[in-house]
C-alpha cells in the first residue's frame, strides 16, 4: 500500500491550533504589533527594519490655573524598546512510516506534546514580565480570599485602565481558594465547561479569571522588609537611586518603597497620600551603592508620577516578603500592560518541506528535510517572538501566602 503523506498546510495548521491554544496569557495581552512583521510590514511599516520595535507611549502635559499663559509644555514623545529576538523551537524526526498517519494520529503522537512543550515555554518566558511590574498587593502571612483581586481592580483603576478589557491570571494555589469563595456565582454552563476545560473560570470583579500553572514564585534577595538601607543623597530622582552601603541584596522583581514618596494623580497630579511602589530592575549585589528602579522617580513636568523626590536619609522598605522569601504571583492586568509579538521566519527553499501558517497572530515555521540514507525525515518547528511590559501602571501582582 502506498503511503499518504499529509499536506504541508494542513500539519501545521493543527501544529498552530494545538499551540494556541495552550496560552491563555500571551493569548490576552496586546497583539496589535504583529502586523509590522508581515508581508516584511504589513500596513505599519514597509520593508524589513530589524529586531527591534518602537511602541509610542501618550504624552503627557501640564495643567495651568488663571487667565494668564505660563510657560508652554514641551512636547517630548516617549517610546519603548520591543525587540523581537527569542526563537524556541522543537526537533523532530519522522520515519515514512509516521508520515503515513492520519493527522488525528499524527496530532496525538508527535504534535500535541511537542506542541505542548513549545506553548509552555513560550508563555513562561512571557510571563517573566511581572519582574516589571511594581504595583503589588501585600497579602503576606494571609490567605488568599475574594479581596485581593478587587484591591487589584483598585490599583488598576487608580492608574486610570480602561475597564475593558482587564484580566486576572491565578496561579492554583490562588484558584483553589478563588473559586471556593465565588463557587455561587456562576451558573453560565458553558463558562463551567471553559473553566474545566480551558482553565478559564469566568468574569467577576472587574475581571476574566484564568487559572495558568506557569505564574511561579519569586524569591526575594536577602534583605529584609525593614531593609536597614537609606536613600545616600538630597531631591534624588530618576530610574537609579544612590543608597548607603548596605550588606543585604535586592533582586530584580522586588518591589519596594522610599519613604515620602507618595504617587499621585495621573492627570492631577496631587498626592494621593499613597506610598509609590518601585520594582528592582536589576540585581544589586551584596554591598549595594546604588537601586534601579521603575518607574523613574519624575517630580515634575506631565510625566510627573511621584508628590516629591527621594529626600536623604529616606528609609528603604521591602513590600510583600522579607529575606529570601518566596512572593508568589498572581497577576491582574489590562491588556494594555504587555505587548507580545511574532514575527514570520523566512521560508528556506530547496528542501523536502516547508510551510508558514499565522492564525491569532502566532506565527510558526514548520521545515523537514529528507535524510536518503535512512529514509528519515528531520522536522524543526520553529516560533520568534518579542515582549515588553510597555505600560506596567495597568498591571498589579497578587501575593497573598495560602
């Protein structure tokens, strides 16, 4: 009996199905940005232009009271870096025998787990953004309960997020605890099914709940909650802050707080009487002399985020856990906060298969090659993808200990 070997098309399509839809993160933040890589552009940009992508932020301005014009706002746009850059992969090896499968079989066999390796690794990598995000709800020593999330929502609305549309991704230990509490209000059939099925389990608070096994814990470094630290310097601002020489460590993803140094009103720009919370952007070593920060500290101006700059002596405190604790992470965001984004890889010519499919915006390469000698068929499945908490105000991490 001859064999019948599967269309390019049609085994990757049901490679990019299996994929998409083990992502319930990636799959809902912004996508918008896809398009600049397709057909080397697509409507935003012409032509092929590197690795990396500039996303616009919104400006900002001043606001003047009286009759009397002041001095006129300069217009300094803002952008952030994207650079599209990660290739994680799968390697495969068919035999003409595989081949000869049906695609239910094939799916089963080979591409489901490969596939299901590929998304996991994906998603976890994406998910490595809460290392920027600072706004952290402190329920250390307390158990989970229906609370956090709407403090969440707060944190969201304070920063001015839209409404819609905002989700909440919970790691298990969190959805045990979730959906005990809310067990009551959902009665939609087809949102139980999703929840069992999917990981999806319904709309509440402000929110659409998923629950997603790859939110891991974060260790903190080894210094304490009061971390004994003080700000080394008067009127101290920016992304960078010189500290007395400590012997404790930060790491990057921990969240902390200046003393006097409340947020403020986006717009307004009156204190709201609320410690900023800064993450740690890169880890400081033992004997640190200096913190960096984000956001910046910006006193003035229509970027202005904080009601002072970081006076001397300010006293460093650690939110959420202490020495080398674990800050586990649940995470509610807008979809503003992230961007993720694919771009196509070019498709080599020459070889026995080849075949590019994008559907949702995942865009992933599927190559086989022919090995005469043993009648084998190599296959590389292929995804390059870029990231970047663009806006990490619409976002806010959950810790809470049981």
């Amino acid at each position: 009996m001859a064999n019948t070997i599967l269309t390019a098309t049609n085994v990757t399509r049901k490679a990019l199905k299996i994929l998409h839809q083990k992502l319930n993160f990636v799959g809902n933040v912004n996508r918008q940005y896809d398009k600049t890589y397709e057909s080397g552009g697509g409507a935003v940009v012409k032509g092929k232009f590197g690795p990396d992508l500039k996303i616009r932020l919104p400006n900002e301005y001043t606001v003047r009271s009286g009759m009397t014009m002041g001095t006129p706002n300069d217009t300094v746009e803002a952008s952030e870096t994207l650079t599209v850059s990660t290739v994680k992969g799968v390697d495969l090896e068919m035999s003409s025998l595989d081949l000869s499968l049906s695609i239910d079989e094939l799916a089963e066999r080979v591409l489901d787990p490969a596939m299901s390796v590929l998304a996991a690794n994906i998603e976890a990598d994406a998910i490595s953004m809460y290392k920027s995000v600072y706004n952290l709800i402190d329920g250390d020593a307390a158990a989970f309960a229906f609370t956090h999330p709407s403090l969440a929502r707060e944190k969201l609305t304070l920063n001015l997020a839209p409404p819609s549309p905002r989700f909440c991704n919970l790691n298990p230990f969190h959805t045990t605890k979730y959906i005990d509490a809310v067990k009551g209000l959902f009665h939609d059939g087809d949102a139980v099914e999703q929840q069992y099925r999917e990981g999806k389990i319904g709309r509440a608070q402000g929110f659409t709940f998923f629950e997603n096994t790859l939110l891991t814990d974060h260790t903190t470094g080894t210094a304490a909650k009061t971390t004994g630290y003080l700000s080394n310097g008067a009127t101290q601002s920016g992304a960078s802050i010189i500290v007395d020489t400590g012997t404790t460590t930060f790491l990057k993803g921990d969240v902390i707080t200046f003393a006097g140094v409340f947020r403020v009103h986006p717009e307004t720009k009156v204190s709201t009487g609320i410690l900023q919370q800064f993450v740690i952007t890169a880890d400081s070593g033992a004997s640190a002399t200096s913190l960096a920060i984000s956001p910046a500290v910006v006193a003035t101006g229509g970027r202005q985020n904080v009601s002072n700059t970081v006076a001397d002596n300010s006293a460093v405190v650690k939110v959420g856990a202490g020495a080398s604790e674990l800050l586990n992470t649940s995470l509610a965001y807008h979809r503003d906060a992230f961007v993720f984004v694919t771009a196509p890889l070019e498709m080599p010519k020459g070889v026995n298969f080849a075949a590019r499919e994008v559907m949702d915006g995942i865009s992933l390469s599927l190559v086989g090659d022919f090995v005469i000698t043993t009648r084998q068929f190599p296959y590389r499945v292929d995804c390059l993808y870029g990231y970047k908490a663009v806006r990490p105000q619409l976002a806010c991490r959950i810790h809470a200990d049981g």
